[in-house]
C-alpha cells in the first residue's frame, strides 16, 4: 500500500528548506543532503528512510514512530513505511528532526573549523 503523490509532497515540503539539495538515490528513488551529508531518501509513494544518532533511532522506533530500516535494522536509519495520510506527515516530522540535527552539527564543525588555532 501506498500514498498516491506522497513522494512530490515530500520532496516539495524538503526542497523548500534551506541547504537541502536532491538527487537521484544509489538504490532508487530521491536522496535529500545539507552539505555532503544525507538527511534521509524517499522510495516513491510508499517508503522514507532517515538517518538518525542511535539514541533518536532508539527512541522513535521506541515509541512507535518509525521501523528500524527495513535492510539495517540494528543501525541508527528508520524507515517510516507510507501506507495512510497521517505517514507522509510523520515521515516529514523525521526527516526535519534529522534536518535540525545537521544543521547543528553542520554549525558547531564551521564554528570549530574558523576559529583561531
């Protein structure tokens, strides 16, 4: 089962935040990064996967909020499988958790990096 133009409304929702660029993804589908890193990748209408540290990973496949990643399943990505409305929404709150967590990152390696040796 999946969401028909899950896919376009995701990829619209991410292409519309800053830094986010996309691209076609090496096992299908479309990948979305801030800077080299990937925020996570669709599969059509029908899966998202995330990368996340182990401890978010924990806590969202904890409460019910996303699958452990349906190849990986003991490694820090989710899956967030797209088969009602309220998925693809769910699948966009992960994919902004991971997003936030990159830019801090992201933030603190530039503020690392500039300041003076």
């Amino acid at each position: 089962m999946s969401v028909k133009g899950a896919g376009e409304k995701i990829r619209a929702e991410l292409d519309s935040w800053e830094g986010i660029t996309s691209a076609p993804h090496r096992f299908g589908g479309v990948e979305f990064k801030l800077g080299s890193r990937e925020i996570g990748h669709i599969h059509g209408d029908s899966l998202v996967d995330v990368p996340l540290p182990k401890l978010v990973r924990d806590e969202l496949v904890g409460s019910g909020e996303a699958d452990p990643h349906h190849v990986l399943p003991r490694s820090g990505w989710v899956s967030v499988y797209l088969s009602e409305a309220g998925d693809v929404d769910r699948a966009i709150r992960i994919l902004r958790r991971s997003f936030e967590i990159a830019r801090e990152q992201k933030v603190r390696r530039e503020a690392r990096d500039s300041s003076p040796a």
